[in-house]
C-alpha cells in the first residue's frame, strides 16, 4: 500500500509542460471533475431514468385506465339503480292507484251494505211496530169482550130469574140438538 501512495505522490511532482500529470488545484479541477461525473450520470443514468420515468408513465396510465373502468362501472350501477328506482316509483304508482280504486270499491260496498242493513232493519222496526199494534189491538178487543161479557153476565144475572133461566138453557140445549141432527 506504501507504494501506492508513493507513486499518486510521485505523480503529483511531475512537471507540467508538455506532459500529462494531475492537477492538484481543488478550485481550478471542480468543474471538470463535476462535467465529468455529469456526462457520466447523464450517458449511464440516462437508460435508468428512462427506465423508472417509463414504469412510472404505465402506472400512472394504468391507474387512469383503472380510474376510468371504475367510474364507467359505477356510471352503470347509477343507470341500474336509476331504472331500478323508475321502475319502483312505477310501481309504487300502479299500487297507489290501485290501492286508491280498491278504498273506493270497498267504501262503495261498505255504503251499500250499510244502506242495505238500515232498510232491513227499517223494515224489522216496521213489521215489530206492526206486530205490536195487533198484539194491542187484541189486547184491547179481548179485554172489551171479557169487560162486555162480565158486563153481560152481570146483565144476564140480574135480570134472570130462576125461571127464565131454565127457559134458557132448555132453548139452547134444543138449539144444539137440532145442530147435531143437521151435522149427523
């Protein structure tokens, strides 16, 4: 390793006319140095960065293409759900009105049968009335005629005697035989 050392040293001596030798001046090799290193990035590096600019151009492109299948899809799902949603408010529509026709159709038989059950139950209350009206009626005929046969009794017992009374019911005894001739 001395040797090495002593050979970039004894470069350093060597006169610098007419010969090649290493300049040792920090400030005046600096930008050569930087040229050098620079043109050897850029001739090298520039495959590299080609490289990693173009993988990065696919995903950049792939994930817009990605981006764009996506919103396409979710476009399309909004279109589903969209006609889902028309055909369902149809629906709801349909069953609205269909629903609306059937309240009225069961308010309709709900009145007619209401109107029904009064005029049956108008015609009980007048056959009941009626009912009642001759129930009274005879009613009061036969308490009349219990009232005029007592009375006649009373008729009959203060004015019959005993002997008119047997006249009486000798009378009647031979009007029930001459009935009973007739029928036989």
């Amino acid at each position: 390793m001395k040797n090495l050392t002593d050979s970039f040293v004894y470069l350093g001596h060597w006169p610098s006319a007419g010969s090649f030798g290493f300049n040792t001046d920090i400030l005046a090799t600096n930008p050569i140095n930087l040229s050098v290193v620079l043109g050897v990035l850029i001739f090298f590096g520039k495959g590299v960065l080609n490289d990693l600019l173009d993988n990065r151009k696919q995903r950049i492109l792939n994930t817009i293409r990605n981006s764009d299948e996506l919103r396409e899809g979710a476009i399309q799902q909004l279109e589903n759900a969209r006609a889902r949603l028309r055909k369902v408010e149809t629906e709801a529509d349909l069953f609205r009105v269909n629903g609306y026709s059937e309240i009225e159709r069961e308010k309709l038989n709900l009145i007619n049968s209401t109107d029904k059950t009064l005029k049956q139950l108008e015609n009980y209350k007048n056959e009941t009335i009626l009912f009642e009206q001759q129930r009274t009626i005879n009613q009061v005929r036969e308490r009349v005629f219990q009232q005029a046969l007592q009375g006649a009794i009373g008729t009959l017992n203060s004015c019959l005697n005993n002997e008119l009374h047997l006249r009486t019911i000798n009378a009647n005894i031979g009007m029930f035989g001459t009935m009973k001739e007739i029928t036989d």
